[in-house]
C-alpha cells in the first residue's frame, strides 16, 4: 500500500523508497548528484534517527551520509558525550542529492524532498530523533527559528505511527567551520543521553 505523506505518494516499503529517492527528478538537485544519498544505519527502530542537511562531495561519491569531516567529528562527538556506542543509529538527510559546491539548499529543494524524510521516517520508527543544524530543524518541526531557540528542550514529531522526541543542536560542520559552540554541543548531547536513559526498553 503506497503511503501518502505531504500530499506526495511514495512507496510503503524503505527498499522501494530508496529506489524511487534514487530516480527521483522533483527538484533540479537531481541533474548534480552522482546519486542520491538515502540513508545508513540500523533501519528497524534504531535509538537515534540522525539528520543532517545535505549530502557534500564525498557522500556524493560514496552514496553513503556523513562520509567526510563533519561525519568524523558527529562521531567524536557520540564516543566523548557517552552517546555511542551503547545506542543504535540511522543516519539521513533533509536532503537526499548534494547540491553543487556545497551550496545551501532551496526552499523548493527542501519542500521536494520532504515527503522522503518523513515517509522514511515512518518506515524506519525512530525511538528518538536527533537533528543536526537549523536547515534540517525548520524542514523537520515546520518552525522557524534561530537554532539557540530551538535547542536545549524536547521537541516532539508526529509521525502517523506514533509521536517521537526530537532533540536539535548545531551541525558539526559549523563547529569545523567556526569552532564555537562546542559548549552547547555538549549540554545537547547530555540531554539526548537523558533522553535515552529515561526511555523505556523495548
Ligand atoms: N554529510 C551528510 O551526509 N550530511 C551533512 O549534513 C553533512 C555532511
């Protein structure tokens, strides 16, 4: 049965949505990609649902998230903040196609690719959700906001299977990029361990 998320029809099974996010031609991205970049990781109820903006170079080439620096340093970050490795993870994209030259992506880039996000959200049923810089926040909790506002609390997403806390913090590309921030990073990473440790086992 084809799910119908935001008004798109996409298949109900992550393998065949995979394989359409791969053919697809809803935004211009698609004529830059080497190939779209889906997802990776434990995809039946991981611990954590990481997501990050956009594809860069190296995913591009790998067809695989978080390849390069920033996903060096997001793993840094799990081992000292006590994250990983006791948690499982899935690791997506608000966007699926790099966009050249590692530009931000459009508004109407964004909105075309949404219905994959949450349709591979609803396949994949989260136990938690992490998402990484104000891009991938405002596409996901549809607010806008500065990240500082949208940090330090719970958010919460409403899939059509059941509702899933979101916890928001800087993408580690703006570390690497400006080196501050760390402090928050790390206040964000003990509220997601809090999370997680008061979360039942399933
Ligand atoms: N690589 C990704 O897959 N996502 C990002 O947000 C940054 C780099």
């Amino acid at each position: 049965v084809p799910a119908v998320v935001g008004h798109a029809i996409l298949p109900a099974d992550l393998d065949s949505l995979k394989a359409e996010a791969a053919r697809c031609t809803r935004c211009g991205l698609h004529a830059g990609r080497h190939q779209a970049v889906f997802g990776n990781g434990q995809t039946a109820s991981p611990d954590w649902m990481v997501i990050g903006e956009a594809p860069g170079d190296h995913d591009d080439q790998v067809g695989l998230p978080f390849q390069g620096a920033a996903g060096r340093l997001l793993q840094l970050i799990f081992e000292a903040s006590g994250l990983a490795p006791h948690a499982s993870f899935y690791y997506a994209n608000a966007i699926k196609c790099r966009p050249r030259g590692g530009r931000v992506p459009r508004k109407e880039e964004i909105e075309a690719c949404l219905p994959f996000l949450q349709a591979q959200i609803e396949q994949i049923q989260p136990r938690a959700i992490l998402v990484l810089g104000w891009l991938a926040a405002e596409a996901l909790l549809q607010e806008k906001g500065d990240i500082e506002q949208l940090r330090e609390r719970v958010h919460t997403y409403t899939a059509p299977h059941g509702r899933i806390p979101v916890v928001v913090t800087y993408h580690p590309a703006a570390l690497l990029l400006r080196g501050r921030h760390k402090a928050q990073v790390w206040r964000d990473m003990q509220l997601a361990r809090q999370l997680k440790d008061s979360a039942p086992e399933s």
